[in-house]
C-alpha cells in the first residue's frame, strides 16, 4: 500500500528565518503555507517538504532528502551561481568532481543547507 502513496520530506532546522532565507533565496522554494511554527513547500506531482524548528537539526551523517532532476550539471551551475556551496567526496565507491558524483550511469550532488542538513540533487539512470 504505501508503495502507492506519496512520500514526503521532513526538513529539520533550527532557525526558521535563517534557514528560510537559504531555501526561498538560494534554492528559490516557495512557500506553501505556514503550519504549527514550520513552512510547508510544494514540489512536483504534488510531493511536499516541512520544514520545522527542531534541536535535532543538522546531527545526521547521511542525506536528509533529494530532488530527482533531469539534468545534474545544470541543476549544480545554477545553484552555485545563487551561492549554494557543494560537498567533495574521495571515498572509495563515491569521488565526486567539481561536486558531481557519476557512477552505474546515474549522477548525483551533495550540498550542506544553513542549518547542517545534507540535501541532494539526483539524475537517474
């Protein structure tokens, strides 16, 4: 059953207003709607994220969500060119060059947003 159901993103942050700012200026989000002291954003096929005041922002290692995009390197130039900053990895299995990872024919980007959270952009195989 949830296989069928659509699937939506929690964004932790601990300052709405800072991490506002990045998202809507930087990323270029929307907002939604306010709801409970959070901000609801809308996405493609009717997909949402919200954001919402939390201690616990920015603890995890690992990718908090990511937007599947149809084309990664222009995806990365225009958000470097609104200043969002990308992560470099060198492990072994993951090297990314000038913040783009390729490998099994699908690419993908990794980059911090103002409260610590790893977002990503993805193009798919």
């Amino acid at each position: 059953m949830l296989q069928k159901s659509p699937f939506y993103a929690y964004i932790p942050v601990l300052d709405i207003a800072r991490a506002r700012k990045f998202y809507e200026e930087k990323l270029g989000l929307k907002p939604k709607q306010e709801l409970g002291g959070g901000v609801v954003y809308e996405f493609s096929e009717g997909t949402l994220g919200f954001m919402y005041p939390t201690s616990n922002a920015g603890t995890s290692k690992a990718s908090q969500a990511f937007w599947r995009v149809a084309d990664v390197e222009r995806e990365v130039a225009e958000l470097k060119a609104r200043g969002v900053k990308f992560e470099d990895y060198d492990f072994p299995g993951l090297k990314t060059v000038n913040g783009i990872a390729t490998d099994g024919g699908g690419k993908a980007a990794w980059f911090k947003d103002s409260e610590g959270n790893i977002m990503a952009v993805i193009q798919g195989p």
